[in-house]
C-alpha cells in the first residue's frame, strides 16, 4: 500500500543524546516536510525539502537537521542543541509544493528524559 | 506573510447537531490554496479538502460542507448531523502558489457527545 511511514511510534531519549527520526515515502512525491506539534498547539514547520540534495528552514529549524539524500526518505536529527525536544513529529509529502496537499505519516512521539 | 485563524478553540456539541468551524486567512498572494485537514486522537492528520484561490463554488462531501468567501477571506467548514467518530482537532491550513509559506491554523478541538 501506497504511503508514508513514520519509525517508531514512540521513542524515549535520554537529555544530550542525538536522535533520529525515520520517515519514508513510496507515493513517488516531490516534497518532503517535517512538522513539530506540542500539546494542544498548531503544527510548526521545521524543514521542508523539494527535491533531493535540497532542503530548507522552515519556522524552527534550530536544533535540527536533516538530509533528503534519496527522494522516498527524509530523516530529521534531533540534536542536543534543542532546548525542548519533547514534542509530537509529524512527516508529510506532496506531489509538488504549493497546489497539492501534504499527505501525512502517523507520527513519532519522543520524549527525553 | 500569511496566516491562518482559528478563533474556536474548542467546540462541543451533541450528536446530530450541526456544527461551523471557522476560518480566516490573509495573504497578500494572488494565487493560492486552501485545506482542512482532520487529526483524530491516533494523531495522524488526514486530508479533507483543497481549494484555489479562483475556485469560490461552495462544495459539499456526504455530511461536509465548505464555505469559501474571498470577500470575507474566510473557508469555513460545516458538518451536519455531527456524530461522535467527527470528534477530532481540524486544522485549517494555507498554501502561496510554490509551497514556500505552507501554513496551518491553530485548530479546533471538536468533540461531539453522544
């Protein structure tokens, strides 16, 4: 079946530690984003990519990085430079950015102890 | 810039009742996008609708209804007969004509009671 994969589901990290959050797609899209949602906020962009070997800032990148090395996979590192890393990450493509809707991964729920 | 408001933060309602979620966007573009999405308690969001900027004919999905008025640069969404599996935080979101400022409102909570 056609759509996009988010690993794991849960994940728990100690304060300092580097992580990496696992997204996959195989509907062939374009467009890559990474989301960061807190309790009862609106969704935050972090990074979005257009096409491989390209990605941009989004709203609240600093902390982060991510690499769009092949067009089905956009992992996002959660560096120890993220003051409050403790959030719900959501994955999500589109065929092309702008006029086409994002389709949406289950999301990753990392908590740092 | 642009931005998307969601003035109900919260809404509750009873089975069967009718139910606006509102929507109010701004953008100095003359070309965009507009889109509700639904984000049930599992967390992950589920695409509903997209709306261009040219495109004002109202649109009506089974018991999902959207409203879109450039005058008032509104899209607002209406489910009638609202039933308990409708409870979920819909997001109303924003998009210019080349994916740079893709934007989502605050959302919605919507609980419907049975």
């Amino acid at each position: 079946d056609g759509g996009i994969t988010q690993s794991p589901k849960y994940l728990f990290r100690k304060e300092g530690q580097n992580v990496t959050l696992s997204c996959e797609q195989n509907l062939n899209h374009d467009a890559m984003y990474w989301y960061r949602q807190d309790p009862g906020q609106g969704l935050r962009l972090i990074y979005y990519s257009q096409i491989v070997n390209d990605f941009q800032k989004g709203d609240i990148a600093e902390g982060y990085s991510v690499s769009r090395e092949k067009k089905e996979s956009f992992p996002l590192t959660v560096t120890s430079a993220q003051k409050n890393p403790t959030a719900f990450y959501l994955c999500a493509s589109s065929m092309r950015t702008g006029n086409n809707e994002q389709f949406f991964g289950p999301g990753t729920r990392l908590t740092v102890l | 810039a642009q931005k998307v408001t969601q003035a109900q933060t919260e809404i509750s309602v009873v089975e069967k009742e009718d139910v606006t979620l509102d929507c109010v966007y701004e953008t100095r573009d003359t070309t965009y996008y507009l889109f509700w999405y639904k984000q049930p308690p599992s967390g992950e969001l589920v695409f509903l609708i997209r709306r261009n900027s040219f495109d004002e004919q109202n649109e009506i999905s089974g018991r999902y209804s959207w409203n879109f008025q450039k005058s008032t640069s509104s899209f607002n969404f209406t489910i009638t007969a609202s039933q308990v599996v409708d409870s979920a935080v819909y997001f109303c979101a924003l998009s210019d004509n080349y994916g740079q400022n893709f934007v989502f409102g605050p959302g919605t909570r919507l609980s419907v009671l049975p």
